[in-house]
C-alpha cells in the first residue's frame, strides 16, 4: 500500500512509541522482550562476578545494568499482583532473571532453595512486582501533586482524578492540599 511517498506493508505487529502491538493490541511482545533483555543483562552480572568481588561495586553494576534496563518497562507492561498470586509466563522467566542476579550477588545457589523473598532481602534488591507497586505509587502521587497545567492548575490526569465530583469538595481540597 502506497501512502504518500512512502509505501506500508502488513505486519504482525505495530511499533508506536517505542512500545510493540500484536493483533490484538496487547503488551505481550513488550513483555517477551523485557524477559529476554532480564536473561541477557543477569548472565552479563554472572560473568561479572567473576573478575569484580562480591560487594559495593558488583552490587551498584548489577543494579545499574538490569534493573536499569527491566525497570523502566515495568510500570508499562506488569500488572499490579495482590496477595500471594504467581507470575506466569515471560513475567515470570524475567523474575526468574532477577533471582539469578541476587544468587550471585549473594553468593547462593539455587541448589539452597532460598526462599525468593528473603533472598531479594539479602541482595537488596526489589522483586518484578515491588517496581511495579512502586511505580504506580510513584504515577499517582505525581497526577495528585503535579500543577504542570496553565496558570499551575492540575494536569488533565489530575483533574480527572482528584478533582470535585458533582459539586461536593474533598478533603485535601478543603485543606488547600
């Protein structure tokens, strides 16, 4: 198909924004390809650890290299999970990823069956669904707070958010917060 000068093609999926479509208009293919970017960057730190001790320094390159790369992707691709709810699929395979680089940050293996809480605790480092809480937290209190509009009014979020509903005023708006 000919648009203009350029020519389109049909494909399986559409790239908008740096975010990847199926047909079905689903993340799912963002997902597969922060789950395979998770895998790539904790191997990276496993052979890191090999000529940098555990410590400091291995800590701050292990952050900076996965959760650099997974945790902005996060918040636009992981649902919110409540309760003891488990991760499926590649969700899963990129927390799998995770665990694999707080191994070798802490020293353990798998083989030790570390409870995966307590050993995300030992490396300090925060699990799939804890960037995710921490993300939306991070999203709400910024629609909540931010004056970014004309004459430092709310954002179109935060009109649509927090505002008055049908005449009654809240709270936080009584307080002037």
């Amino acid at each position: 198909v000919k648009v203009g000068p350029s020519t389109v093609s049909p494909s399986s999926e559409l790239e908008l924004l740096g975010a990847k479509f199926d047909s079905t208009l689903s993340l799912n293919l963002n997902v597969d390809i922060m789950a395979r970017a998770a895998r790539v960057r904790a191997d990276m730190v496993v052979r890191l650890a090999k000529h940098i001790p555990r410590g400091p320094y291995l800590h701050q390159l292990a952050k900076g290299i996965v959760l650099g790369k997974v945790g902005y992707a996060v918040s636009a691709v992981t649902p919110v999970r409540f309760g003891d709810s488990k991760l499926t699929g590649p969700l899963a395979a990129a927390q799998v990823a995770l665990n694999d680089v707080a191994r070798t940050l802490t020293g353990s293996l798998r083989r030790e069956h570390i409870p995966v809480r307590d050993l995300l605790k030992l490396a300090e480092l925060p699990s799939i669904n804890t960037m995710a809480v921490r993300s939306a937290a991070m999203e709400a209190w910024k629609a909540f707070w931010s004056r970014d509009s004309e004459e430092g009014g709310r954002n179109p979020l935060g009109l649509m958010l927090f505002e008055t509903k049908n005449g009654k005023e809240t709270r936080s708006d009584a307080a002037g917060i």
